[in-house]
C-alpha cells in the first residue's frame, strides 16, 4: 500500500546527461553543492518525487507566507553550452526516505528516471564526517563503480585508495548500487568534514571545485560564500524542528495523543 | 497484506460539502472542535473507515456496559440551512495511523470520499503547542494550499504569516498535501495551546469561532463549556490507558508475553 | 511479500461449532485454559497457520529431544457429546504476531477458518492484570460483540458492566472485532490476575468455571492443580528466553552481528 | 514495494548437493566456516543474492582500492571428488536481513534455489553464546528437523539431547523450518562460544571437524589457524563500524540529517 511517484512537468530533451544527486545528509554537503549549481547553472526543474516513505507530515513555506509545502525530491536539468561540457539532471530534496527499505524503492525510480533521459553516470554526493574540527584544507574522498571511473576521478585530486570510510549509508550509497546493475557507471564524492558545524562552506566547495573541473562550468565563490551563510541559518532552524519529531513511530504518536 | 476500508451506511446527497477533519492531536483540539460540530448541528453518520494501521486493539465502550469498539474514523454529514451556509462532511476518530506510511494511505482513503461528495475544499484542525501556560487569548494559526484560500481565512483573524510554525505533522497535514493533488484547495487552523494540560477549551473555542465566522453557525457557549469538562476527565483517563501501550511493537509484545 | 498460510492435517465435519481462542497473552490465562481444554476433551489437531508475522526464529522442542518446531498457531477440534453441548474449535499456539498490521492479517485467516467451518460464535481468552496481589477470588471480566451475549454470559458471573478495562490488545480484541463484521457474535473472558506471578492457577480456574457452566464438560480439578504447577515451570524458563529477544530488529540485529 | 532477488552467473550441474549456510550470527562461527570451506575447497560462485531486507547502504570494498562493494548472499558450488562424499552448495554473505518479515522472504528464495538444484539436506551452521569463557573444548550443538538425521550427527559428537538452547534466531533456524515445509531434512550445528570474544577460533575448529568427518575433506589447520587470525582483525573493524549504524531507522535519520 506504500507508493512512491515521479510528476514530470516537462520533457526535456536531454543528451547523454550526467545526474548529480545532492539530498540530504551528512553536513548537507551534497545539497548545498547541487542547489549552488541549480542556482548558478540556473537549471530548470522537470520532475517530482513524492513518497510515502518520506515523514508523514508538510512544510510551511521557509519564507513564511502561509503556504504548505510537500517533502519531496526533486529533478532539474541544465543543458550543456559553452562553459558546461555536459547536459546534467540535478537531484535535490528535502529529504530522504525514513524506512530502510524505502531507500531502494526510491533508489529505483531515480535511476529509471535518469535511464529514461538516456544517463550513462550518476555522481552521488555526500560528507564524510571525521568527528574533529580541523585546520587543512578538507579532501574530497571517492568511492566508484569501476575501476575506470576512480582513475578520472583521481585526476581531480579525489582520495580513492585507503580511505578511511568503510561503508556509504543512504541515497548516496544505494543509487551507486542500483544504477551499476543498471550498466551506468557512478562515483560519490564525499566532502571531509568535521561533522560539528551544522553546515560546513570549505567541504562543499571542495567538492564543487572537484565537480568544476570535471564539467567546465566556473565557480562564483562570492555567491558560494553568501549561500552558505544562508544555508547555516536555515539548518540551525531545521536541527531545532527535527529534535523530538524524526524519532520514529512511537514518540510521534506519543507527541500528537493519536489514541483518543 | 495491510488493509484500509471505508463502510458506507448511508449515501447522502450532498452540495459541494466543505470536509472538516478533526482526529485526535495535538491538546485533541481538532477532535474536540469537530465531536462539538456533530452534537451542536445534529450531524449524521454516514459511513467509517477502518484500517490495520490503526493500532492492534479494541475499546471498551466509555459508557462501560459491556460492548466492545473498533477503533475506527467517522464521517458525518449536516446539510446547509438558515444558519449554515455550506453543506458539510465531518471527519472525526479515535486515532490516526500509527505507522508513517499509515497516514498516506488513510489519507488518500479520505481524499477519496471528499472527492466522491463533489468536496472542493478541506479544513484540517488541531493544535500548536507553545509549551507555556500563558493569560493572553490563545491564536488561532493557518496554513494554506494556496494565496487565495489564506486571504479569506485572514479575515477571521487566523494567523497565517510569520508563524512560528515549521511543519504539520499527521493527518491535518498530509490531507491538505494530498487534497492540493486532487484540485483542492485546503487550510489548516491551529489553536494555540500550552500543550501542558490535556484538553484547551480556550483554544477549541477560538478555532470554533472562526469555523462559526466562515460556515455561519451559533456558537452555544455554555454547551462548549460543559463538554469541555467532560472531556478533559475522558482524556485524562486515556493519558493513563496509553502509558505502556502504545509505544511500538517490542512493548507490545513484552507486555503480553506474545512468545509462549 | 509478508504471508501467512494455513495449512489443513484433517478437514473434520462441525456444526456450527464454538471457536475458543487461547493464545499466549497476560499471564498465559487463555493458553493455559485452552491447552487445558485440549488436553481434557481429547482434541485432536486438524490444523495449523504459519506466518511471517511470528518472530523469525524456531524453538527447540521442550523435551529437548534435539528436534526443531516451528512457532505456530494451532486448531484443535472436538464434537459434541455426553458432557459437550457444542462442537469446538480450540485455538492455541505459541505466539501472537509481533508486527501491528500482523494481528489484522493473521485474525483474517482466524476468521476465515472459523467462518469455514460454519462457527457463529468466537469466545476469547486472556488475562487482566491488575498489578496487586489479592486474597479474594479472581473475577473473571467480560467484553462482547452485543448486548444478547453479554446477558447469557453474566449468567455465569462474568463481569461486563463498570469493569476498569479500557481496551483488549492483541489477539482477543482483534478477532472479536473482525468476528462482529462476519456477522458472528463473540465474548472475551478475561481472568483477573495480578500480572506479577509469571502464571495463574486460580485465575485460569476461575475461566474455566465459565466455559465449563456454558459448554456443560466437567472439571478435574486434580489435573488442572498438575498442568498449573508444571506450566509455570515452562513460563519461567520462557521469561528468562524472552529477554533479549524479542526486542525489536534492532537489538537482534546486534546480537546476532548480522551485518558482517 | 520490497524486492528480493536472486542473479545467477553459472548454471552448474550439481547432484543431490548439500547445502552448507554460513551467514554472519553469533560469534562469526557459521561465517567462519563457510568461507574457509569455500576457500580450502577452491569453490566457485555461481549466484547472490540482493536484498531491500538488507542495510540500505553499500560497502567499501576491504582492499580500499576505492570500489564499493553491494551487500549480498553469495551461493558457491563445489563437485565431489576424492576427498569429499557429496556435491556442495554453499552459502555465505555480509548480513543477514534486518526486519524480522525479510528473514522468512530470504529464506524461501534461498531454499527455491536449493530446491532447483535438487538439495534434498540443508546444513545450516551457528554460534551458540555462554557468556563466559573456558578452558575445555568447545562442544559442537546441533538441532535438527527429524530423528534421522539426528542419530546421524550424533556419530560426530554433535550435542542435541538435553543442550542448553531454547531458540534458533534468524537464518540458520528459518532455513530449518522452511527446509522442512519442502521435505528437506536439515540440521543446525552450533559452536559453543563464550561471545565475548570478536571470533572465537576453537569454536569454528569444532564444527569444522564435524563437517570434515561428514564430509570427508582434510583439514588443513596452519590455513585454519591463520584465517581466523585474519579474521578477528576484520571483525574489531566491523564492531566498530557496526556501532551507532545498524541502530534502527531514527537513529540512521538523524545521523544523515535526512530532513532537510
């Protein structure tokens, strides 16, 4: 009785695109990359997912006017032109699925969709939280489908080989999963971050750095510094709302007296 | 393998009924509101839905005699008159789902119905805890599918912008998620409540006014007043019932000694 | 992908038989009764469901003869005779579903069988508990589908009316509940306990002086002395097995280190 | 909407095997000693398994050469010869499922895959825990799903009469029950283990030289010796890993700030 469904709004014609998976999670790395390229790249959004294993709940609209938003993931897509070697489908969210299991049934229906346009690679993004805070630059890490994948990644001084992570939970790890049984190949780029800050602007724009030189697309690092500014507001807001709410079934129907 | 049904007892016929949804919540203030709507404009039932998300169990009839009760959601229907300007659909329960996913499924089961009456606009009721008692006359907040439905609640004074509201958690929530789906339009009204004492009658009289501002109906303050007190006894009686019960599978089973 | 099956040993011919339910539940009041009544009347075993919804594990037999068994619900019948005004079908097993949606599907299938066999009436077992150890004899409270078989039972002293039970979980409850909407009637017979003995002798006494007066079998008290005393000794290992256990997926995920 | 799936490389042709499941449980036992049979006897994969029951993440392949690495059952193969009386099939994986529902899904396509092959005896291998260490050797517990098979390990000073164990969790006890539904016999042979130890190498040489004795395969204990040697390493990395992941759905979410 779960379902989970894609609303396209539009068709776009698309060549060969590379999908780029930004959603929720560690030091929202992944999201913050991809919504600074849907900004900057100034994408178009083509297509929804909506879920049942997202939280049974909605948003009010984080400008305050009233409106209701629906949780959902969401597909853009920019075409490729003179600084972007490749057409790109861009996935953001507000969330990711909250049942283990819906992590692959969503999984799924990303990577048909990608299929559908005709996509050969997905990057999946994501942090790598070391648990100190740290003075170094912070590296990107890597993980791939292929053998041949981790070597053009390497180029882009991407750490492939003893890294430290040990396993990818989630969207980022799933849809690697899914999309090499699918004959796509993928890497998932993981900025190294401390995991204290809510957000952290020198992780993401490693891995934006990593993502410029691999598309040809050039960084606006004012903007970049002005987003993540107004990203870490909006995240110290969210850490407030989520404590006692994502805590699974019981406390939910504690919190709101389900049983009358 | 799970299950959700709607069992019609009747089939009234019905002009463009407004729904008003009030499960139990947050200060059960949407259930209060709704079960106060039924007595006063003499409602009646007309059909029931019944669903294996709800939990596992039946109720002794409050009124003790012997008879056992399903949990179960009730539709009840009033037709306009001379101080009723719309015809109306009631939804009221004793429970909402208690598993996440649960609440699409009921949720869509509901749509469902206000779909088949010709139901064009949904109002989900129930409460904001502010977590402090406070003198002042509680708010009644808003949240809205669209601009224009928020324009003609902010006439009854609703509190619709700038809210400290983040989200909407359950039923009243997902309705209006999945009614804007189905070409409703749909609002939220939220008394504003301590969310110390179990009932609010303050706070259901304040929802109750704008209900009465918008639909046209009396309010009989002296039958608000003494149901008020019946059902903060009724509710402080359920606060004690569910200790220990509903909280999730592994209590469950260790209370009952499942594994002989 | 969940199941439950039922697998059918004998297909005996019934009328109109009485189903009498006695899974494991607070203080084993209705296994003990049921298994008791088995044991008694000379049932023989003509049937069996399995079902996903039991825990995922097999139990080593009791008499540690190195065999395996399966968890299972069984039923049992006997047909009417000298001292038996009805056929029965006797329901025992080793657990209920530790899964909330299990206890709808697996009652389903209960029902179904019930409803196969042409029985009009389910009677219920299990235990209340009252946390206090008493001096008096147990009562043993009632619940029922109608108010016709709530007067032919207090008959035999069962307590329907003011009783302080507020809802019946599980099985008992589940099965009264489906019962009433297949158009049978039904009663649950609930033996005072004080919850804090691992069994109840007395308490099981008490239910099956109700069952005996309305069934017409007579008593052998000696043997029902005997079952008591070796049941507990059961019960007790089976407390110390249970701890641990059926904890949730998590603890047994842990416990078992399935994620290698 | 979950998905279970079995994929097949090879087709090989197999007489009668046997099938030996070594699945990640207690005290790495059943794991241990599957992987050294696959490794000693040079057996060759044919299938795996894939699971929306599994873990919703991927792993880091252990050789850190940057690859991910699916979480999976994997089926392999071995033909009688000299030293060994039956063809083998043999299962061994990174985790067993993680919802209690999953391990009865799993379970059937394992014993279909069996079944295809023509098995007509499944072998499923386990840790049984003390809680405390020991000077003397380990004991080798068995269960089984008859009497014949029973008296046949017994011959292997395999302990079933009288052992300590109530219960069989998870794989090794539901490939029993299931095996048996499809008239297999099978027998579950446990190593005794304090579990307080990551591995226990003494355990796993015990139910080694059962299987040896059956089966007829030597022994070669220097590779024995340094396989649990490098196993135990591995193990201290997992248990690492392990903690604070595989601890539910809300933990995972909070983890992964999956609300955005």
């Amino acid at each position: 009785m779960s379902s989970t469904a894609v609303y396209f709004s539009k068709k776009p014609k698309l060549t060969s695109p590379v999908m780029i998976e930004g959603l929720p999670g560690i030091g929202y790395i992944g999201k913050n990359v991809v919504d600074y390229l849907i900004d900057e790249l100034k994408a178009e959004k083509f297509g929804e997912i909506l879920s049942s294993y997202f939280p049974p709940l909605v948003l009010m609209n984080p400008e305050k006017n009233g409106l209701i938003e629906e949780l959902k993931n969401e597909f853009y897509y920019v075409k490729k032109g003179k600084n972007l070697k490749n057409d790109l489908i861009l996935l953001t969210g507000d969330t990711q699925s909250i049942d283990m299991q819906g992590h692959f049934v969503i999984g799924r229906k990303i990577i048909e969709v990608a299929h559908s346009y005709g996509t050969k690679r997905i990057i999946t993004l994501g942090g790598f939280s070391t648990g100190a805070l740290s003075e170094k630059d912070p590296k990107v890490f890597g993980a791939g489908t292929d053998e041949k994948i981790i070597k053009e990644f390497e180029k882009y001084n991407v750490v492939f080989k003893k890294s430290p992570i040990g396993q990818i939970i989630g969207a980022s790890g799933i849809l690697l999963s899914i999309a090499k049984r699918h004959n796509m190949d993928g890497v998932c780029l993981m900025g190294e971050t401390s995991g204290i800050l809510s957000s952290d602007p020198k992780s993401t724009e490693g891995v934006i750095n990593v993502l410029s030189s691999y598309i040809g697309f050039k960084i606006n690092l004012e903007k970049l510094d002005k987003r993540a500014k107004e990203m870490d507001k909006i995240i110290k807001k969210l850490e407030k709302v989520k404590k006692g709410m994502v805590s699974g079934k019981t406390q939910t129907s504690e919190q709101l007296g389900y049983i009358g």
